[in-house]
C-alpha cells in the first residue's frame, strides 16, 4: 500500500508539472503572438530586405517579440496574482480551477524572473551588437562572422560589468566574505544584477509616474472626439480646404511669387491635412461619441488619479506612523487564504484597475520625457535600433511595477505560503519575489 501510495503522489506531481508546463507555454505563446503584432505594426518596411542584412533583422525581431511577450507577461502576472487569489477564495473546492493554485502561481513568477534576466543580460544586448556588427577585418564576411563579433562584444561586456560591480562591492563593504560571494554568479551575482536593475527601474517609474499622470489628460483628449461648442465644424474645414489648396498650387510651381521653401511648404501641407483629417472626424463622430464618451472618460481618469494619490498618501502616512506596515519580505497569508483587500472582489479589481493605470501612465510619461522623446515608436517606421530601446526600457519599467506597487501600498500581495497546493513549489530566490 505504501509503494502504490509513492507511486501514485509521484503520478500527480507528474501530471501536476505537465499542466503547469502546458499552461505557461499556453500564456507566453499567445503573449508572443501578440508582441510580434504589435512590433510588426511599427517596424520599418524598408528593413525587409533578402540579403544578409534580413536574416540579421529577422533574428533581431524575434528576440525583440520574446522580450515584449516578457514584459507583458511581467505587467500581467500581478493583476493574475489578485485575480486568483479571489478566485480561490469564492471557490475554494470548485473541480474546474484545481489548476489554479500556488505552484502555478509561483512558477509564473519564477519564469517571468529567469526570463527578464535572460532578456536584460543576453538576448538585448546579443541582439544590438548583432544588430550593429559587421565581423571582424580580415575575416570572411557572413553570418558567423558577425556571431563571433558579437560573443567577443558579450564577453567584454561582462567582464566589464563583473568589473564594475567587483569596483562598487569594495567600495561599499571591503569585506572577503562579499568579495567571494561576487564568484557565485547564480545565487548572487545575477539576483543581485537584477536588484540593481529593478531599482533604476522603481526610480525612473517615480520620475515618470507623475508626468504620465498629468499627460494622460492629453493624450486622451486627442484620441477621443472633444464636444462641438459653440464651433463650426463646416465652416473650419472649408478654410482649411482652401488653405490645402492654396498650398498645393505653391507647389505645383502655379505661383511665382511664394518664397517659401519646398521643404517648408511640404511641411506645412502636412500639417494643414493633418489638421482636415481630425476635422473630419471631428464632424462624422456621433452625438453620443462627442458629448457623452468624451467626459464620462475625463472623469473616469480624474477618479483614478485621484484614488491612486489618496491611496499613495494614506501609504505614506502609515508607513510614517506605524513602523510594522513596513514591507519586510515575504510572510503573508499567501495566495488563496485571505483576500487582498477589505472590500473583497470589488477592492482586487480596483487594485488591478489601479496597477494597469499606474503602467500606462508610466509609459505615457516615459515617452513624455524630452530625453527619451526621440524613443517614442512611428508606424510603419521605426528602425530595429528603436525598437531594441523600446523593448528594454519596457521590460525595466515592468520588472519594477510589481516593486513600486508594493512600496505605494496598491497591493498586498504575498507569495509565500500560497495554498495547500504550493508546497509542491520549488523555493525562489529571485527578485520579483522578494519584492512581493
């Protein structure tokens, strides 16, 4: 009976693994179909060329489409997290989502930690200088020509960064014992890396944060149709119809007496069809898109805004008053043991409202910055190099959400002792998890 019994919970573990294993490859393979998508969409027709120089960008863009799939996944696994931690609770013996469990939860978290390693420390930088090689002289020109320049450039960057940090460790602590510890690159060197990493990430998401939240009141304003008050509509795209017309004959040569230049006047005849296309719009959208959809979004953002700020002050506040509403690790009731918030179902779905506005407002106020404006993507237009930038600076961005999240105080998420299920878990080291 003994032996039947080890046989059959060497069974289930089996089976336990594979279900897991099939979901994941489930979830990432359509994150990735969607990436791939959404780079497509803005990558540069003229980059498609049959010759060696697109199988370069062929391998970049999948590296590329894998990184993107990375950080999505990153910025869903959070709101996953709360959603199933309710889930578990309303239906603790429900037989459809024995699936849904602490194992699968913390086997997420731990791809999602190895992945954005892999991405940040091997496949970005690969895909750059492979990007940019072009093999060493003396060589034969070719594919393994520019692999072997780029291994060499891998090399020297890590020895570099190896460097950098042996340089920064005697500064801080001049101690053998964290000297030596730099020689385990797995269980130190890499999570430690990666720490660093998501630090620069919480603090470019404190420095952009605000300036999304502030600009997504703009943004939304030119997607959506404003009210038509007190205005025209006909009488503005007559004007402007004549004003394309008038331009257009300045270029056809029709009058000798313009003294712009071509270029300037190109320019201009953009900006005026720009103008009559939002025009346009403006006059076929209908009385519910213009009077109602507009403000109801409005106000819908401002109550975001402003529950996201008293959330974040009544955070601040007991973090100054009570020392023990301190994040320090991981204990915790866990995943489907005790719900995340006071209000419940409705309280988790406000968070995952908040947690995906905190992120679009991020990266709205990344692309907002007048350092990285020259970052932001164009249809149908965007060079390999760009979108390399793009995929790193939204991967940082979303390893570090579920940090600043934390620290905010916009969830209480724990990852340890997760269900009865999870002691079939492996124990992580990473840094997602020591976060949460």
């Amino acid at each position: 009976m003994e032996g039947q019994d080890e046989v059959s919970a060497r069974e289930q573990h089996f089976h336990s693994q594979v279900r897991e294993s099939t979901i994941c490859f489930l979830l990432f393979a359509i994150l990735y179909v969607v990436s791939y998508f959404i780079i497509t969409r803005y990558k540069r027709k003229s980059d498609e060329q049959e010759d060696e120089d697109a199988i370069v960008n062929r391998i970049s863009l999948f590296l590329s489409t894998f990184t993107l799939a990375v950080s999505a996944g990153a910025v869903l696994l959070l709101p996953f997290s709360i959603i199933s931690n309710e889930i578990l609770l309303s239906f603790p013996h429900n037989y459809y989502i024995q699936w849904l469990n602490g194992s699968l939860i913390h086997g997420l978290w731990n791809l999602a930690s190895l992945f954005s390693n892999l991405c940040l420390f091997v496949l970005m930088p690969f895909a750059f200088f492979f990007l940019e090689s072009e093999g060493f002289a003396g060589l034969k020109k070719g594919i393994r020509a520019r692999i072997l320049e780029t291994l060499v450039m891998l090399l020297l960057l890590a020895l570099l960064i190896l460097g950098i940090v042996w340089v920064a460790s005697a500064l801080i602590d001049n101690d053998a014992a964290s000297m030596e510890s730099l020689y385990d690159l797995w269980e130190f060197y890499l999570p430690y890396l990666y720490s660093c990493i998501s630090l620069m990430g919480c603090l470019l998401l404190l420095l952009c944060t605000p300036v999304g939240l502030s600009r997504m009141f703009t943004v939304m304003g030119q997607l959506l149709v404003k009210p038509t008050i007190l205005e025209d509509l006909d009488e503005q795209i007559y004007i402007i119809t004549l004003e394309e017309e008038a331009l257009q004959r300045r270029l056809n040569g029709l009058s000798s007496s313009v003294e712009y230049n071509i270029m300037e006047l190109e320019q201009e005849l953009e900006n005026v069809k720009t103008l009559k296309t939002k025009l346009e719009r403006r006059k076929k959208a209908s009385a519910w898109e213009r009077n109602l959809v507009y403000p109801a979004v409005m106000v819908l953002l401002l109550i975001e805004t402003s529950i996201s700020v008293l959330l974040v002050a009544c955070n601040i506040l007991c973090l100054l008053v009570d020392e023990t509403a301190m994040p320090k690790g991981t204990r915790g009731p866990g995943i489907g043991n005790a719900s995340l918030s006071t209000f419940g179902f409705v309280g988790a779905a406000l968070e995952i409202i908040l947690i995906f506005y905190l992120m679009v407002s991020s990266v709205v106020g990344f692309y907002s910055l007048r350092f990285f404006g020259n970052f932001t993507p164009k249809k149908d237009d965007t060079t390999m190099t760009k979108i390399i930038g793009n995929c790193v600076s939204i991967l940082v961005l979303s390893s570090a959400l579920p940090v600043m999240s934390r620290t905010l105080g916009l969830h209480k998420l724990h990852l340890s002792n997760t269900s009865r299920d999870s002691e079939t878990a492996k124990p992580s080291v990473n840094g997602h998890q020591k976060a949460l």
